[in-house]
C-alpha cells in the first residue's frame, strides 16, 4: 500500500507536471495569446432598416445535410466488393430512358432521391418539340445540373458501361453537366477509407 502511494506522488510530482509540448522551465515557456475582445461599440449598426431582409443574425448554423461531402469530410461508404452496381458513392448519377420520355436523377448512397429531372414534368415537355431526341437531352442535363448546383451538389459519381458512354445521348448528357458546372466525378474523401467490410 506504501508503495502504491509513493508511486501516486511520484506521478504528480513530476511526470503529470512535465509540459511536453514546451519541455523547459514555465519561465521561458511562451504565454498564451490573449483573448480578442469585440467592443460592440465597434459593431456596425444599420439605424434606418429598409426592410427585415437588413437585420441579420449573429449566429449561424449550418443545416445543409451534404455540408461535410462538400468539404470532403464525410467518410465515402465502403460498399462490399461483389456489389453491382458500386456503392462508393455519395451522389451517383442515373440516366434514364423509355420509348417516351427521358429523365435524370441523382441518387444518395442512402437510396433517396435528392434530385431529378424528367421531361414527364409538364413545366419541361410544353417547350420540347420531342421527349426522346437530344434536345430533350441537352435541356434534362442543363435542368439537372442547375438544379444540383441549387441544392448543394458540385459533384456526382457517374458509373455506365463501355457501350453506354459511347452512345451519343450519354455523352451529350456528361459534355451539357460539364459546361453547366456539374462534375461528373467524385472527389476522394480526405480521411481514407476503412478497408474492413464489416
């Protein structure tokens, strides 16, 4: 029991005492930085407001649910290797087509839809001509893409075959996101991925 509590005072003597990061006398360690005060004195201040827009609040707080994927902060999830399609993903883009109409989402990793546009919307097939042709490609992809851009999307993961990215609707429908600010590949994830499937 005696040696218990020699080695306990030991430890708060001299070890739990020792600043590591500054291992020399507190004399000539440097002193902390001083606190920066806000004289709200200081503070602009709008004494005629045109209008509500004018009176803002100090405080912030960031609600947008794709704030870390943007900063690239999020951890990209692993997926399993046999899956097909991928799951290494945040947003993946899907290009759909029937013999009516033409349409383009973007996908979550979750499996929810975060943003689409078909030309089954009637505010877009009034000014197309045909559902099916490029034109209706060119417009679903700049819609799309104005779209994400507005939601907080600037990338998507993209995953078609060899075939489909040599048709001339596929690659029209990548070239219109491009031009439109919309890439169509995915950053890699600051923090690297867990290589563990569990």
């Amino acid at each position: 029991m005696k040696f218990h509590q020699l080695t306990r005072s030991f430890y708060l003597t001299t070890y739990r005492q020792f600043n590591w990061k500054f291992p020399y006398p507190k004399e000539l360690q440097p002193s902390p930085p001083e606190k920066e005060v806000i004289d709200p004195k200081n503070i602009a201040k709008i004494d005629n407001p045109l209008s509500e827009n004018d009176k803002f609040n100090n405080e912030y707080i960031n609600r947008n649910p794709r704030n870390l994927e943007q900063m690239l902060l999020e951890v990209k999830p692993n997926g399993y290797p046999l899956d097909a399609p991928d799951r290494v993903f945040w947003n993946k883009l899907i290009f759909e087509r029937s013999t009516k109409h033409i349409g383009a989402k973007v996908v979550h990793h979750t499996g929810c839809t975060v943003v689409s546009a078909s030309t089954k919307e009637w505010a877009i097939r009034k000014h197309l001509t045909s559902n099916i042709d490029k034109t209706a490609v060119f417009n679903i992809a700049r819609i799309l893409a104005q779209r994400c851009l507005e939601s907080g999307i600037y990338f998507v993961s993209k995953e078609f075959t060899d075939n489909e990215l040599k048709t001339n609707k596929v690659q029209l429908l990548l070239k219109t996101l491009e031009e439109n600010g919309l890439r169509t590949e995915e950053l890699s994830a600051i923090r690297p991925k867990d290589h563990h499937y569990l």
